[in-house]
C-alpha cells in the first residue's frame, strides 16, 4: 500500500530560498530510490516555481473559490494546472474555509485533474469533507498542531474513529497530523490505520530539515 508524507513548509523562514529547494532536492532523490512512499510538498505560491524546477510533487497550502479575473491577491485554481502544480491543501485549522467553497474547489479539481488534500479538526469533519471525494484526507486536532505532542500518543482515537468513519462511506486516504514530531510518530499513525502523515515543523524546524524529511520517508516505506 502506497504511503503519503506531506510536508506543509507553511510560512517558517525554511520555506523560502536556498532552503526550500534543499528540501525539495532531497525530495526528489528519496523519489528516486523508494518505491512505497510518495513525497508531497506544500508550498508557498511565492516559492512553487523554483521548487516545481527541482521537485514535480508539489501542492500548494491554499486556493481560492474564483476562477480567472480580477481577483487581487487570490489563487484560482485554474493556475495551477498552468502552472505545472499537481493539487492543493484546503481547509487547513489555519486557514479555513465554507463547506460550500470546499465543494466548489474539489469539485473543479476533479474536472481539471488536480489533486486536493482537505483537512479537518475531527472525525465527524473528516467524514463530511470525505464524502466531497478529494485526493486525501488529513484529520488534524488543531490544538495539537505545532505542540510536539503527536496526535498518535495523545489522541490515537482520533485516527482510528476517523479511519473507520470515513471507510464507511469512502475509500479515502485517511492521513494524521498535529503535533508528528519524529518518525516513530509516523509509524505509529500508521499503525492505527492512516495512510500517511501531515508533517509541518518536525521537518521545517528542524535543525537539518533534509534529514528530518529523509528519516520520515524512510520510516514509512518500512511500514
């Protein structure tokens, strides 16, 4: 079974410049040599070019409900596909959106042939934004986000109530996130059923961001 590792760069100073494309550059050699794991980088739109010039799996953290027009400051999803990026994290707890705006954005993703990964706090979200049938779902208890305190050891019963919940209704991928700090954490989450993770600053913040990403890709692909 395929894994998913989602590295969210969010806005941290690693996100940007010579720091992104290392990220990226050690994304594309891990791709190279693991054949279970599948590396997702979320960037800023700022960066997505230059990474998009090292590394072709990339999403960006956020689109907007507009098409093409005269929309100042805003994404549309249209772009992506011009511009060579595979889909998009919606709904994250930092950045949230209408059910209504999460429908409309999956629903043109899939006509257009991009990818989303929509977030939601809890498992009764979780199933909602699942039965909108994007890419992938990310449960992520907002208050664990950025804490290091992984949602695998203190709340476990969110994965597995949001697993089953969805499995109900939707095949799914069912990924956990907040708080994954190492890459037993990853492993753990797993194990209770998800197909992946949603990492953020484990990897960013970390003092070799390179090797962080490298020790959760090669932890999942031995799951």
């Amino acid at each position: 079974m395929k894994r998913f590792l989602v590295v969210n760069f969010k806005a941290y100073e690693t996100a940007f410049g010579a720091g992104a494309l290392r990220l990226a550059s050690e994304a594309s050699r891990l791709a190279q040599r693991l054949s279970r794991v599948r590396v997702i980088l979320a960037v800023p739109a700022l960066i997505a070019s230059r990474v998009l010039s090292v590394y072709d799996d990339v999403y960006l953290q956020h689109v907007d409900p507009v098409g093409f027009g005269a929309y100042t400051g805003f994404t549309p999803l249209e772009a992506l596909r011009v511009e060579g990026v595979r889909g998009t994290i919606i709904n994250h707890s930092e950045h949230k959106v209408t059910y209504r705006d999460l429908a409309l954005i999956a629903g043109k993703a899939k006509l257009l042939g991009l990818e989303v990964l929509a977030c939601a706090d809890t498992p009764e979200e979780a199933v909602a934004v699942a039965l909108l049938e994007p890419t992938m779902v990310a449960v992520e208890p907002p208050e664990l986000i950025g804490s290091g305190i992984p949602v695998s050891k203190a709340k476990p019963e969110v994965i597995t109530s949001s697993v089953e919940a969805v499995r109900r209704f939707s095949n799914v991928p069912v990924l956990a996130g907040a708080g994954i700090s190492e890459a037993l954490d990853a492993v753990r989450a797993v194990e209770l059923g998800a197909s992946g993770v949603l990492v953020a600053s484990a990897v960013m913040k970390s003092k070799s961001p390179e090797l962080s990403l490298r020790s959760f890709a090669e932890a999942l692909e031995s799951t």
